[in-house]
C-alpha cells in the first residue's frame, strides 16, 4: 500500500508500505516513492506507531500452496519404469516411545507382488504422542501418498493397520459437531476430506500386530553373578518365541515390516535428535480439510485439550513455585523426571496423594513444622532438638532404627518390588549410609547405576531422594540391569520410595509420638505444669474474685493430674481470663467495678444535714398556689403554734 504524508510547508510524501506478515494485516514502511501507480485507489487504515494497519477483514486461513509436498520419505520404492501403478492396498503401522514422546510412522504400497514403496514419517511438533495418533498418521499419509504419486488404485481400496479403534473411526462419517471436536478430529477430518477427492472407495480394515513374536510368560531363576541384567526370584519376565512366518497372511507380513520401518525410525530419532533432516520438506499440519487447530507455541493440540490449556497458563507458574521453594536451579528442575511422579500420584487414592504432597514440599506435620502452635520442636523419639523431615529418616529412635533395619532387609534379600537386585543393593546402601550421617558411596561397579548416584546428588541433597525427587538417569540404569520395560521400573521405583520406604517410617513416627513415655509427652507435660503453677501465682491479677478458685492448685497437685484434665484445666482458665479481661474494658465511664467497691470503698461519706420541717413546708408552701375553702387556714399559720 502507498500512504501520502502533508507536511507544513506545503509538500507531500508518497511512502511504500509492505506487509510485516502475510496474515497479519500490519504493514510498515519500505521506501519514498515519487508518483504513485495508476491501478491504486483509496482505502480505510489506521496508524498503530510507526506501523499501519488496514482493518481488513481478516483472513485466517492461509493460501493453498501450489506445490505439494511429500507425505513422508522414501526408504525403498521397487516399481521399474513404465509398470503399471494399480494399488489395492496399504499396510502401515506406527511406533511411539510414550516417556521420550517420539512417534513414527511407517506404510507400504504394494501394487503387485513384487513391486511397491515403503515410506515412513517421523511426528514432531505434537502436544502429546500416541499410538493413536500414529496409527491415524499412517493410514492418512498412504492414502495421501497415492493420491501425491498418481497412482491409478482399483475400484476398492483396502487400508490395513492394527488399531481397532482408529478402524472403527475412519469408517463412520462424521455426523454432528460432536465428532469434528473428538480427540484427533483434525486427522480424521482430513482423512474423509481426502477420501472424497478419490475416484475410488477406500475403506479400513484391522490386522492384528506383532504376529511374528508370541509373548510366553516364564519365571527367571535368581542368578548368584553379578551380571548387568539381572532380576528377581520372584519376578516374571517376557520370552519371545519365534513364529513361523510363512503361514501368516500378506497383510500381517506387511504389517510385520512397517513395524520394523517405524521402530527403526523413532529409534533413530532418540540416540540422534540433532541429526534429522528437515521436517519442512514433508506434509506438516495443518492437513487440507481439518478445519481450525488449536496450537500453543510450536505444539499442535489434536487431543486433551482442557489439560494442554491449564499446562500453558498455570506451568509456568508451577514452576516458578517449586523452583523457589526448593531452591532449584532451571537444570535440576529439568532433570527430575516429573511425568512418573504425575502418573504414581493420579493413579494413587486420596490420602496417599496427600501424603505425596505433604512429602515433597515439606509439609508433613513433624513439630519443626508444627511449632508455631505448639512451641515445641523437639523430636518425640529421641533428644533431637530439631525434628525435621530429614530427622525421619536418620531419627536413632530404636523404634525407627528397628523399621529401617527392616526395610533394608526386604531390600537386600528379595526386593519391596519387582525391580533389578542391583538397584535395589544400592538403595539399601545409601539409606545405611544417610541414616548414620556418612557420606554416599554405594560400593556398585556399574556405571549407570553410579552415574544415576551421582546425578541424584547433584540435585541437592540427599532428603529430596527420600522425599521423591527422583532423577532420569535411573531410566538409564534400569534399561542397562534389567531385561523389563525401564518405564514400568521407573514407576515400581517411584511408588518404593514412596509408600515402601517413606510411608512405614512416618506410621513408625507417629506412633512413637502418640505412645505414652515419649520425649514429647514429657515436654507437654511439664509446660503444662508450668502454665497452671503460673495462673496459681498471679490469679488475683488475671482473674475476679468469684472465679480465682479456678487457679487454686498448686504444684503438688498440678503434678498428679492426667495430661487431658492439665489440658482441659488450662484451657477453662485462659477462656476465664480473656472473659475478664474484656469485661474491664467495657464498663461505662466512670463506672467502678462490684470488685472494686469491696476491695477499695473509698474515703467516708459526710453525716447528713439535719431537716428542718417548718422551713421545708413553708418552701414548699411558697411554690404551691394554695386553694382555700370559706373559713380554712393557712399551713403556716397552722405551723407556728408549734413551733
């Protein structure tokens, strides 16, 4: 656009505006220009500072690019020049690594028996990766991939993946509002919009995956070695038993290779996430036909969008909470892995999600905590003087040494848990260790337990491996000493520190506690005794006459009450006297107390002035008007004969 400046002297100035960005309506200044082109006419806009904006209508959808990009890449394409491209299928498959959030996709185009393409496509820049969504991605992207070849397929296409679910969706249209706000709505939506653009029918079928292995349960004997995979006795693993595949059919074979393709790539993408190549030269969202996508930064939300809108406006401040309450640097926070302790506390019932919570921030009600009410911060089961979070688990209570000692036991001799008996030793070892104040040195050799040791102590101290902090790097080492899903043992994990670890010790403490002879009893007992010696000595200050009897024990008898009627005695004297205490302060001015009358009555009044009768009726006399009768007498010359 060309906007035309009127200076005060007279001349004008033409000036070239260009866009700022395509959808955005704001433009901003590019040059002077001397005349302007004849093809232009007026328009509305107004100045937003140095910029101008149009107030046209704004269009939201960008223009359709002329060029189509590729569905995904070629890994392998078979077809010789000139052959005839007639698919009647596809076969894809999808494969999601959930806590590194990678997923892939992978399909096959088979158009005769020797001759097809095998392509894959790796998902990025997604809220949340499922295998939902992968499987959806693949069976889009071979439809989208014949449509982008050319391909000439029969008069049925049959699309085959193993997700009932996604099967069940991509072959019922879509009918009220509802279904276009579905999780995955989008993909769905373009897939229909696609299928209508074909000459042909398409249609979803389900194969059942991963027929090539069958899963046989089998226990695994506890080994004396120290190899790096190890388990337990009691712990039952996965053997993989080989199938023979030539009696499988072609869909499941094909199925069998685009599972391959998939893990193959999202496998890559995990040990090289620097290394991958350009995702702007393959189809990206938003797909032709899926209608309005929520997106929030550089993520596309296609599902729970309710929990990404709450992620956005209140983790930030989450964050910002906890990393000032605990001190966190923005690389410790960073390497507490957050999901599992999520996914332990949502799957946990109500009071051990309060127990959870108390735990990590520090809230459990031990007396550190509890002395603003109390007064006492010393521990219940030992002289400590302090009683903290980190107290509970090195407390030198007999009781609590004996319940730490137990649960040492059950870690070394066969696990609390199915976890690796490597793992398990180290933990045993560095809760001796903090227990007794000496330094973290577990005797292990492997070097991804150690390195997981060391990085649990750069976290900070010791305390937040008890209170749940717990570090990635124990994923790393449970991969490297266990032969079971490293996910499944993070969790296990998770819950030992929890509610195998932690939970007993805190029971243990609170029994010890709330058991007749503790430290803490005594304490009470005797600020108890104190208070009521003192409202003894100072009742006739703090409380009226007709209540001091309430303050009549002294220490000999203060001493053989119960500590409830202690409790119950002091509390009937505070409420005494705060009663009288705001009694004083509401008199009336002037007014004196019925205490104060008969402890201080004052100085003697004088004696009364004796009366005169005559002068007082001769007063009254004068004041009253007098109606008198025929022959009546006056009062005072009644009253001074007698006088």
């Amino acid at each position: 656009i060309y906007k035309r400046i009127f200076h005060d002297d007279g001349t004008t100035t033409i000036q070239r505006m260009t866009a700022r960005t395509e959808l955005s309506g704001y433009y901003q200044y590019d040059e002077d220009v001397e005349v302007l082109p004849l093809e232009t006419y007026p328009i509305l806009m107004r100045e937003v500072g140095e910029e101008v904006w149009t107030q046209r209508i704004f269009d939201m959808v960008p223009k359709e690019e002329t060029i189509r990009k590729p569905p995904g890449l070629i890994s392998e394409d078979t077809h010789q020049q000139g052959s005839t491209r007639e698919p009647s299928k596809t076969v894809s498959d999808a494969s999601v690594l959930l806590a590194d959030q990678i997923a892939g996709a992978a399909w096959i185009i088979p158009t005769n028996t020797e001759e097809y393409v095998k392509a894959c496509f790796l998902m990025t820049n997604m809220g949340s990766m499922n295998s939902y969504r992968g499987e959806l991605e693949g069976a889009y992207r071979a439809l989208y991939h014949i449509d982008y070849l050319g391909m000439d397929p029969a008069e049925l296409l049959t699309q085959w993946f193993d997700n009932a679910s996604g099967v069940w969706k991509l072959n019922q249209p879509l009918k009220t509002g509802r279904d276009k706000i579905q999780p995955e709505a989008d993909l769905i939506m373009a897939y229909h919009h696609l299928k209508s653009k074909l000459q042909c029918g398409v249609r979803s079928r389900h194969v059942r995956g991963h027929q090539d292995t069958k899963r046989k349960k089998k226990p695994l004997q506890e080994t004396e070695d120290d190899s790096d995979c190890d388990s337990l006795a009691t712990t039952e693993s996965t053997k993989l038993k080989e199938i023979d595949e030539t009696k499988l059919s072609d869909e499941a074979k094909l199925n069998i290779e685009c599972d391959k393709l998939a893990g193959e790539v999202t496998k890559y993408a995990k040990d090289h996430p620097h290394d991958l190549p350009p995702s702007d030269d393959i189809l990206q969202m938003p797909y032709p036909g899926s209608k309005a996508v929520l997106k929030i930064g550089n993520k596309w939300i296609t599902a729970r969008t309710k929990k990404h809108l709450y992620n956005a406006s209140q983790g930030p401040k989450l964050r910002a909470y906890i990393q000032r309450r605990h001190d966190l640097t923005d690389a410790q926070y960073n390497s507490v892995n957050w999901h599992t302790i999520g996914a332990v506390r949502r799957r946990s019932d109500l009071s051990k999600q309060r127990f959870t919570c108390k735990l990590m921030h520090g809230l459990l009600p031990v007396n550190h905590v509890r002395q603003h009410v109390t007064s006492i911060s010393q521990c219940p089961g030992c002289p400590c003087g302090d009683e903290t979070i980190a107290h509970l688990f090195k407390c030198p209570n007999s009781r609590m040494v004996s319940k730490r000692d137990e649960i040492i036991a059950a870690l070394r001799k066969k696990g609390l848990r199915k976890l690796s008996r490597k793992i398990l030793c180290t933990v045993a070892e560095i809760m001796e260790q903090y227990s007794e104040g000496e330094e973290i040195k577990p005797t292990t050799k492997h070097p991804d337990v150690l390195r997981a040791v060391h990085a649990q102590g750069e976290l900070g101290s010791w305390e937040d491996f008890f209170r749940g902090y717990l570090v990635k790097e124990w994923k790393a080492a449970f991969h490297a000493t266990h032969n079971s899903d490293a996910d499944m043992q993070f969790d296990q994990f998770q819950q030992m520190m929890w509610f195998d670890i932690a939970w007993p010790q805190w029971m243990e403490r609170n029994q010890v506690a709330k058991g007749s002879g503790s430290n803490a009893d005594q304490l009470e007992n005797e600020m108890l005794t104190r208070q009521l010696v003192w409202y003894h000595k100072h009742k006739d200050e703090l409380l009226p006459i007709h209540q001091r009897d309430m303050a009549r024990l002294q220490l000999h008898q203060v001493v053989r009450l119960r500590p409830a009627t202690r409790r119950s005695w002091l509390n009937h004297l505070k409420v005494a006297t705060k009663a009288w205490d705001r009694q004083k302060h509401t008199v009336s001015r002037d007014q004196r107390t019925m205490l104060d009358y008969i402890t201080n009555p004052g100085p003697p009044r004088p004696p009364p002035r004796p009366r005169n009768i005559a002068r007082e009726a001769r007063d009254h006399a004068d004041r009253v008007v007098l109606r008198l009768e025929p022959n009546q007498q006056r009062i005072d010359n009644v009253l001074d004969p007698v006088e």
